[in-house]
C-alpha cells in the first residue's frame, strides 16, 4: 500500500518501495506528480533533518559549480558537442522540505540526470560482487576509478570535503559509462575564506 507525502508547496508525492535503510536514512521510490520516478530521501529521526539539510545544500553549490565549469568549458572547447558533465556525478536535488506529518523531518526528493529508471539502470558496485558473485573486469574498473578521480578533483575544486566512498554509495550504469555518487550527506563544504 503505497502512501502520499505533500511538500509545502502542494507537490504530491506517491511513496512506494524502500530501497535503503540507513541509521541516518530511509530512501523509498516516489513518483513525480508528472509520472515519473524519482527518490525520496527522508532522515530516519528528526535529529538527522540537519545532515539531509547540509546534503541539500551541497547538491545545491555542486549543480551552481557543474554549470560555471561547463559555461568556463563552452569558451574554449574545439568540439561544440563535447561536455565536461560533471552534473551526472551527484544527484539532481528536485525538492528538499520539512514534513510535519512525518514528524518534522527531512524530506529530499532527488534523481539522477540522464537516468531513466532510477532503480534498474543504476546499479551499486557493491551490488555486482555481493549478489552477481562477479568481479570487476579490469576495463570497467579503470573507468570507474577514472570518473571517480574526476569525480573527486571535482569535488574538492568545490570545496567539498570528507566524502566517504562506499561501495553501496557508488551507482554505475555499464552500458552508459555513467558513475555517480548517491550518498552526500557525510560531505562538507569548506569555507574557502
């Protein structure tokens, strides 16, 4: 029986499945009012509101950061299709409130740029060992490890500190060479004064 979550704003979100449970999280999908599926992040006790306020934050200056890399990019690139895309690393933050009715805690609705379905077309990279019983082929390690080295200049460009890496928290799609990283809420931004 799926449940219904209203932002402030009105916005009606249809609460299905958890996918995730954490100590400071519980993550479940939700449809968008147009249809879509999106995921929705809500702070297991209202005293974790403030890491989930904090993630909303970071995703926020990550995005403002993605697009002066990419307008910076635009100026001196040879090839008008090329892209930096580092908003792929980090999830699109669609919505983040506090929910009276879920008493007073966090809510943050987010999804990922370029993902069609958030659940089947983005995998954990701890997923592939620990259900797949499969390893890593050495040609996809590289290109994990490589998008997570920019991934991290990236980051650390941003002032952002203190990511912690898991293997739950890296999201890869094979067929698209995408990796991304979902879990932001242990980060901090620096204060570069």
């Amino acid at each position: 029986r799926n449940m219904h979550i209203c932002s402030p704003d009105g916005v009606k979100y249809e609460v299905g499945e958890c996918v995730r449970e954490m100590d400071r999280y519980r993550l479940y999908v939700c449809t968008l009012p147009d249809g879509s599926e999106a995921l929705l992040k809500i702070a297991a006790q209202s005293v974790f509101s403030g890491l989930l306020d904090r993630e909303a934050l970071l995703l926020r200056e990550l995005l403002e950061g993605a697009q002066k890399q990419e307008d910076a990019y635009s100026k001196v690139k040879k090839n008008p299709e090329q892209r930096l895309n580092y908003h792929f690393f980090f999830p699109e933050l669609l919505e983040t409130f506090i929910c009276a009715e879920q008493g007073g805690r966090r809510i943050s609705v987010l999804s990922f740029a370029n993902v069609a379905d958030q659940l089947v077309d983005l995998v954990p990279v701890s997923l592939i060992a620990r259900e797949d019983k499969a390893r890593v082929d050495p040609r996809t390690s590289a290109w994990i490890l490589g998008k997570l080295l920019k991934l991290l200049v990236f980051a650390h460009s941003q002032n952002v500190s203190r990511l912690a890496l898991a293997g739950g928290d890296v999201l890869i799609n094979r067929e698209q060479h995408y990796v991304t990283i979902f879990d932001w809420s242990t980060a901090f931004l620096n204060d570069d004064t």
